[in-house]
C-alpha cells in the first residue's frame, strides 16, 4: 500500500471514530447495528464498513461505547464520556488531549480528581456553549502515567512529607515514619504512590531512594534519570548473566559466515567513543566498479530470547547520552567489549554488502551475517583532515594515537573515494525532496569534577556526512529488501509523517521577522524552501532558534510496522539496522532480516507494534533526559558569570515573561513579566510580543537584547535573567 493510501486511511479511520461518537450520542437511550450506523454516516463501500466494523469492535473492547446483544451499539451514558491523556501546565491548569476532539479540552484544577501530568483518563466533556475551547471533568483515572516521583524531603516528628521537584506536580506526598526508608531533612529522593485515599488531603507514597542532597552534581544527574523512569545502573543479575556470556571467536562460527577479515575494513567514531557498532569496508572490483560493506556489531547472537538480558535491553529500549556519561542499554562486557568493533580484533556482524557504480547507484545488495576484523579506528577529525588534505599524515593535535601518524594510502584512497560516493548520494536524496537538518549540538569542558570549564558546539562536517550517508543506505535497503516482499511481511519501520500545515505557517510567520520565508505551495516547494532556509540561517544569531523551530514544525519520527515512508530523509522505505548496541529496534529488525533470509514465516505483527511503541516512548524519554542534563549543565556554567553581560536573542514569548538565547553558548533563560519595571507589560500573541501599555515598548521574537544572570537553581533548572537594554 502507498503512503497516500495509508495515510488516507488512517484520516478515514479516524473520521468514522468521530462519526460513530456523533450517531450514538445524538440518540444515547438507543442502540444501533454497524448497518443503521453506515447508513447514518454515510458509508456505502465494502472497505468502509470494515473499517467500521472494526473500529465498533475496538471501542467496545476499550470500554468506550457498550455492545446490548450481538452487534448492537450505544453509548455508555447520556454524557459525552472520552478517552484522553491530561496535560498538566506549571501553571496548575490541564488540558485533556482526546483523539477523537480537534480541539484540546481545558480542565479546571477543581474537576482534575487527583489526575497527574500524562494519565490515561477518561473525562465527561461539557457540552459546546460557544466558540471557545470546550471544558472537561476526570471521571476516571484509567492508568498512571508514572507511579514513582522525585521530591525533596521535609521532616516531622512522626511523619514527612516529600515535595515533588517537577513543577507539573500540584501535591506533596504524605509519608508515614514507616515508609521513609532512612530518609533525613532536605534530601532528594524518589517516592512512590501508594494510594491516595478519598478524603485524604495528598497522596500516600513510600520512600524507595534515597539520590543524595540537592544541588550536588551525581544527585541532579540521577535525579533526571529517576524523573523519566531511567536506570543508571544495571541489577546485579542482568551483570552477572552478562559476565557468563562465551564472547570467544568460534571457528565453527566463522564457518557459517561470509568472511570479510581479509579485506580493507574501518571505523570513524567520535575521539572519546567507547562503542564502534559500525564499520565500512572497501574494495575495488575488476569492473571498476566498488564494494562497500556496513558492517554493524552482531548484537542479536549474543542477547538471546527469553532471558534476563533481553528482558533489560527491552526495557531499556535505547541507550541515553546525557552530559557527562552515557547509561548504556547494555551491560558494558558487550557494549564496550564484545559487540564493540574494536581495530585489529576478530568480531561477528550482521552486513549489508552493496556493489555500486561510479555515480554511487546501487548495482547490487547482499545481506546475512559476517566475520570482520578493522584495520583501524579513526575519529571524526583524522578521517576529515584526510578528507580535506588528501593525505595520510594526521598531526599530533587531531590524532588519538601517540603523536603524529601517517595513514597507509589503501586507507586514504578508501576514505576519498567513500566520501565521493557520500556527496554524490547526499545531492541525490537532496533532489529527491530531503531535508537537511544539521542542528547545532551544545557541549561542554568538563573537569575532573564535572564542572564545565567552556562550551563549544559539535559541528558535522564531510566525515560525519560520509558516516551518515552510508548508514541511511544500508538502513533504507534493509526496509525496501522487506518491505517490497510478497506477500507482505512484518517488520520494524522507522517513519516520519508529513509536517503539520498550520505549524509550517506559523513559523512561516516567524522567520519572517528575520527576512525569510517558506514556499508552501507543495511538498517540491516546501523542502526546497526549507533548505535554503537552513542553510541561510548558518551562522547567523538566529540559527539555533530557526533550526529548533523548524524541526518542531515537523512530525516525530516513531517506530511501527506500518509503513508510511519517511518525509524528512524523502524515503519510501527506511528502517534502523545500524545501532544495535544502543537501540533495541535494531535488534529486532537483525531478527527479522535473519529470519527471512533464512524462509521463515512471518510473525503477528501485533507483539511487534506494541515493541515499537514502547520503543518510541523510551526514545522520548531519553531525549527528554539529554535536554534536562544539558540545561542543568547550562546553568551550571552560568553560575559562574553572575556578573557578565550577554547578547542574545529572544527565542520564546509567554504571558509571564520573554525566554532569551544567548548568542555565544546556546544557554537559555527567562526575563520574568514582573521584572521588568519601566512599564506594565501585556502578552500580545498575534505578533509574539510583550507590550508596554504606557510607552508601547515591544520585546519581540528575534530581538536582540542584553541581559544578566539573575538566579541560577540547579534544583529546579530554572535560569533567570535581567534585561539590561534592547541591543
């Protein structure tokens, strides 16, 4: 099926939930067949009244309308009752997300019925008296969000109470003296919901950690880890089954794999990376044309079904990179060592071996499980001075070696050429409709004490491209290898949908301001447009707030077994084949790919989709850890120059006040409505501006202004800034 025709039905699928809600409530004493239903609704082909049949069937099993006798529907009650996911704001108020409501629905703090940040609950929703956004009461609490949290403990004589850091949550937690677990005054820890009791003021919970005291660096890294459910350590058994792992180099093994340890084979990793799960390698054929090969650490024959360790790395689902340490999915004797493609070290793989043309056109593709051994192991910056010189001699400031070292040319030839073939693929996904995103990536000087000494940003030059392209071959080939098979087969996709429209136009709006503009006539016009704006953008003071906006305006990419394509890499078919030592889907997909290559049946899709959900939500949490750690660090480093002034630009306006991006380090912080003291201020959302009522001062989105750091707190992750005049 084309990714037109999915996505039509999945908008078809959702507008017949909406028309089934319509019929049933319009008349809720009555019920009706999925015959009076389509009648109702119009829907008159064979297709559409399966979707209807199924989506009847879907929404009885989730308790959202009733079945009275066989095959005949009616709402639960005379009320409008829906399925959503509560919004909490710091502010105190939510908001309901309902898939079946174009409109998010407002739920006042009094009908919120001890509902926290992100449950799955179902609400009564009000019915439309007028233009304005609908309302809606907590009627149920269907599941938890998260059960644990982490506060900061305050001590009584016989009991405490633990106030929780995340300023989404409106209640403290009761503890009684048995439940406080060693805890003393002032800590932070993490608590978990017991029961929050009808007529209890707060919820009872139970100390179940203990991360130190606040402010001090390991207790605010483990305590971004514990806000999103994140483990830092792995429990003792997962260890221990690891440590017993036979990691040893078979010869029974080899035989039953295509062995590439005899040709040219190396990896370009970051200087300070410990996991290399990809490798290239090279060589030139008779017919002048090349082989490539991808290589990528053979993780599945080592993490085996129904065991704890793979229990662990599903849960886990992905590695998290956070600013001074990276909380691997694996145990370290795989991800470090024996799935680690070390140089001059025998190791198994799962390769996808290409033959490709002097226009970088695949002629051929092969896949199936290897034995390599890496000649040698380049950082980014010695793979692109060779890029640049042409030459073999890495100086001694760039090299990871002992002083300066000369590259054997076979080495040389194999890096220029490959990054020859990387451009002429990248300008062909380009002209295909891609987008280029190569957003700015903040990192810090850290000392021994992990306190940052500077910031500089990670740039992505030729050597990252080269990296970069030839993973997207191998993960693009993998998906179209399976995904172009019949029949049709199940498999992990990793998909992005199309952007949203009205997010386009907004930030049309936006970059305006700066002189820009988007061409959103199509989709040709819109990546083009959006291209030259990235690229126009480089370098400029507003590069970091249009890149961040832009990549907003876009859809999340998600796994599933549902292809729909991938917009921003402008890709029918594409998948994740080449990171199995830090993401789980990739697993799956070395399982798959083995599978079928091997004739097996396919498998129900079902168990696959719930993993790849569950792999999508622990990727969004990971990210969402990497933000925190990198603004905590942020504000580390600010502490420290309390008494400078900044330029920088104003990167979001809110009613309470004016967020501000300073130029030369990324940091972010916020000039608060009520600091500003030479006018009464109002938020004016239809230019994104604050407004003086009296002389009619505006700070707008893309201004430059000059601030100081007011207040740093490394608890709450809050930086504040005084502004000190428009630049």
């Amino acid at each position: 099926m084309s990714k037109r025709k999915k996505r039509a039905r999945s908008h078809r699928n959702n507008e017949i939930t909406k028309a089934i809600f319509t019929v049933l409530e319009a008349e809720p004493k009555k019920s009706f067949n999925y015959r009076q239903i389509a009648a109702k609704i119009n829907i008159r082909d064979t297709e559409g009244r399966n979707l209807l049949i199924k989506k009847l069937g879907q929404l009885r099993d989730k308790k959202r309308i009733k079945e009275e006798g066989k095959g005949k529907f009616k709402a639960l009650n005379s009320k409008t009752i829906h399925r959503g996911v509560i919004d909490l704001m710091p502010k105190g108020h939510a908001y309901v997300i309902i898939e079946d409501i174009e409109k998010d629905a407002v739920v006042p703090f009094s009908k919120l019925n001890k509902a926290f940040h992100r449950d799955e609950v179902d609400v009564y929703v009000y019915p439309r008296k007028s233009s304005k956004r609908q309302e809606a009461e907590v009627v149920n609490i269907v599941k938890r969000k998260k059960e644990s949290f982490v506060g900061i403990v305050e001590t009584h004589k016989t009991f405490a109470f633990v106030r929780p850091t995340d300023s989404r949550m409106y209640t403290d937690f009761f503890v009684s003296a048995e439940n406080l677990g060693g805890a003393k005054q002032g800590e932070k820890v993490v608590v978990e919901l017991l029961e929050w009791p009808k007529d209890a003021a707060s919820p009872f919970g139970k100390i179940v950690q203990i991360l130190g005291m606040p402010g001090e660096h390991h207790t605010e890294i483990h305590a971004i880890l514990a806000e999103y459910g994140l483990p830092y350590e792995f429990p003792f058994e997962v260890e221990q089954f690891a440590q017993k792992i036979d990691t040893e180099i078979k010869d029974e093994e080899i035989a039953k794999r295509r062995d590439f340890r005899e040709i040219l084979t190396f990896t370009i990793d970051p200087a300070d990376a410990k996991d290399f799960d990809d490798a290239l390698s090279f060589r030139i054929l008779t017919n002048g044309n090349y082989e490539i090969g991808i290589h990528i650490a053979d993780v599945s024959h080592y993490v085996q079904h129904n065991t704890i360790l793979e229990e662990e790395a599903y849960e886990r689902a992905t590695s998290v990179y956070l600013v001074d340490r990276v909380v691997p999915m694996l145990p370290e004797i795989l991800s470090n060592q024996a799935c680690s493609l070390r140089p001059r070290e025998e190791k198994y793989t799962f390769s996808a071996v290409f033959e490709v043309n002097d226009q970088a056109k695949v002629i051929k593709r092969w896949f199936g499980r290897t034995v390599i051994n890496s000649d040698e192991r380049f950082a980014y910056e010695e793979a692109q001075h060779i890029i640049e010189t042409k030459k073999g001699k890495i100086p001694e400031n760039i090299s990871i070696r002992e002083g300066t070292y000369s590259v054997p040319d076979l080495l040389v030839d194999a890096i220029v050429n490959l990054d020859r073939l990387a451009k002429t693929m990248r300008v062909q996904r380009m002209n295909d409709g891609a987008i280029s995103f190569d957003k700015v990536e903040v990192k810090f000087h850290l000392n021994d004490d992990n306190n940052p000494t500077g910031v500089y940003f990670k740039e992505t030059k030729d050597a990252n491209k080269l990296i970069e392209e030839f993973m997207l071959l191998a993960n693009r080939e993998v998906a179209r290898f399976i995904g172009k098979s019949r029949p049709p087969k199940t498999f992990i996709y990793r998909v992005h949908d199309q952007p949203n429209e009205e997010k386009l136009m907004a930030l049309n709006g936006i970059i305006s301001r700066f002189g820009h503009k988007l061409d959103l006539r199509n989709r040709k016009s819109t990546t083009e447009s959006l291209n030259k704006l990235l690229e126009d953008v480089k370098g400029k003071k507003e590069q970091n707030l249009v890149d961040t906006l832009a990549i907003r305006s876009m859809s999340k990419a998600i796994y599933t077994t549902e292809n729909i394509g991938h917009y921003g890499l402008a890709f029918e078919y594409y998948t994740q084949f080449t990171s199995p030592i830090r993401r789980y889907p990739d697993i799956m997909v070395h399982r798959l790919l083995q599978r079928y290559l091997d004739g097996g049946k396919s498998p129900n899709a079902e168990t696959y989709e719930d993993a790849c959900k569950h792999s999508s939500d622990m990727e969004n949490l990971a990210v969402s850890a990497e933000r925190d750690s990198i603004k905590y660090m942020q504000i580390k480093y600010m502490q420290d120059h309390a008494d400078t002034e900044f330029q920088g630009v104003i990167s979001g306006v809110t009613e309470w006040g004016i967020y501000v991006e300073i130029i030369e380090n990324k940091c972010e912080g916020m000039v608060r409505i009520r600091d500003l003291k030479d006018d009464y201020y109002t938020f004016e959302e239809s230019i994104y501006a604050l407004v003086g009522e009296r002389t009619q001062t505006t700070y707008q989105l893309g201004d430059e202004v000059i601030v100081m750091v007011k207040n740093t707190d490394l608890v709450k992750r809050h930086l504040d800034f005084s502004l000190i005049r428009k630049a």
